[in-house]
C-alpha cells in the first residue's frame, strides 16, 4: 500500500527531494503522493520532521 501525507504536513519539501521515483509534489495546502508512483520505500516517512508522511 502506498504511502500518503497526512494533514500534520507542514510543507517543508523535506519529503519531496527524498523521493527516489518522484512520486511527491506540492499541493494547494501540503505535500501530495502521486499512488501510481510510490514504491512503498518508506524514503518519505523516515524524512519527515512531523511524521506525516505514513503508509496507507
């Protein structure tokens, strides 16, 4: 299952460089994980200075 940011975001982009397949980007009010890219490496989540990026 894919990983998803969670409202605690607080747009850092901490998550998005970390991103080996590009699957982050900025959204209108956080970061958004495009499902269909995620490998599920947890890149993301081991990153996050408020833990909002998690496994669905």
């Amino acid at each position: 299952m894919s990983y998803v940011i969670s409202d605690e975001c607080i747009s850092c982009g901490a998550c998005e460089s970390e991103c080996p397949t590009g699957a982050i980007s900025e959204g209108s009010d956080k970061y958004v994980i495009d499902p269909g890219k995620c490998t599920e490496c947890g890149a993301c989540g081991d990153v996050c200075p408020v833990g909002a990026a998690k496994q669905a």
